[in-house]
C-alpha cells in the first residue's frame, strides 16, 4: 500500500512544516498543492525543505505572484497583507535559484493511484490558481469549476480549509488544509494521508506559533498587517 503525504498552503511558516514532517505516520511520497510563500517569516527556507523531501509540487496562485511579478489575487480581506509580505520578505528573502525552482513548477499533476487517477491542483481543475473550492458551495456550482472531464480524485488546496466532499457527479474532491495558516477555526498545522486504496486520514499538530509571530514582528513594520497576520495564527480565523 502506498501512503501519500498531502500538504498544502505553507506560506513561509517553517516552524509549521517542521512540526507535520515530525509528525507526520509513515509515508512514501510527498504532493505538495502549492503556495510555499508569502505571509509567513521564512519562505527561503520552506522551499529548501521542500525541496529535500522531494516528491510532487504543483504551483500556487502566490508562487506564481512571486515569480511572475503580478498580482495574487488574494481575498480582499487579506490582500494588503500578501502585498505587504511578498515585498518585505518574499522577495527580499528568495535567491535566484528559489525563484527558478518556483517558475518550474506545474500547475497541475496527473498520478496513478491504484485503481484510479488523482488531478492534483492548486485551486481548482477549471482555475488552476485562483477560484476558491469551498466545501460549502451548492452542487451545481461545485460541478462547474471541477467538470465533468475531470478524474475521479481531485486533490486541491487554496482555501486552508480541509475537507472530504463526495459528489454527485461521480468524483470526490480532497483539501488536506493549509499548514501554514489555518482558516477554519482551528490554530494548529493541518495535513492529511492518502492511500492507493482511497482511504484518507486527517491530521492536526500543534506547533510553535510563537515563535513564527515573533519572526514577523521582526520583519513587518506595519502594526495593521502584523496584528492581522498573528490573529490568524493564533486563532485559525
């Protein structure tokens, strides 16, 4: 049986990935959906971890931003706070050789497992970077930015939100949740475990968050976006 690792969302929070690295059961592979940057205090050194792990990485709307030099299209709730990180410290902290690693990246990934073929993608298989699968929208809407065409396993990150949804449509849709900045109410890092025989497993792990917050204090001088970024860290919302 082959385990594969699912994470997501990072944002340059180190102390995060290192806890579900630790933590994390026996795996046999890595996929990572995508979003190494912004927000967070170190994305340099998320993206040498990463690429230690090896395994899959697949192009977030943030990673694009970064080496394409556009605009992320970020919520407007949190837009100023990923304009404000991806100057002072995204860019400031990544090399050459990270932003070329970056530009590498795919925006999506084909992989047999077992009897059936999962499309890993950032955020959805019809917007690969920007619209939001939320695990709330009706039937119909999530049908539309799926497809039809689609496999039958969709594995998508983007709203650091983690869910199972079974469709009507015949597939099933996986969000392992976001690492480095859980949104759904919970502080802790989330990620999740996907077999070739279609189990998945969810997991949660504490983390030093602390130690993050004080790494952006260090680096973000606007009060606004700095008390915006740890509330989010602290509470998960």
């Amino acid at each position: 049986m082959t385990r594969l690792l699912l994470i997501s969302d990072i944002h340059g929070n180190v102390e995060s990935l290192k806890a579900v690295i630790e933590s994390a059961p026996t795996y046999d592979e890595v996929l990572v959906l995508g979003d190494l940057v912004d927000y967070g205090p170190d994305p340099d050194a998320v993206i040498d971890i990463i690429k230690e792990l090896g395994g899959k990485v697949v192009e977030g709307n943030h990673d694009h931003a970064v080496v394409k030099g556009v605009d992320c299209r970020a919520g407007p709730s949190l837009h100023d706070a990923s304009v404000y990180t991806r100057k002072e410290i995204t860019d400031k902290k990544l090399s050459r050789t990270d932003l070329r690693w970056l530009a590498s990246l795919p925006d999506h990934v084909r992989m047999d497992l077992g009897s059936q073929t999962a499309l890993a993608v950032h955020a959805t298989p019809k917007d690969r970077l920007f619209k939001y699968l939320q695990p709330w929208l009706p039937e119909e809407e999530f049908k539309e930015y799926v497809g039809e065409e689609a496999p039958s396993l969709i594995l998508v990150g983007h709203t650091h939100r983690r869910f199972l949804r079974p469709t009507s449509f015949g597939k099933v849709v996986i969000n392992p949740g976001s690492v480095g900045q859980p949104r759904d109410g919970d502080w802790r890092a989330s990620y999740a475990v996907l077999t070739d025989e279609g189990s998945v497993e969810f997991f949660r792990v504490k983390y030093d968050v602390e130690t993050t917050i004080r790494k952006l204090k260090e680096s973000v001088r606007s009060d606004e976006v700095f008390l915006k970024l740890a509330n989010i860290l602290r509470s998960g919302r």
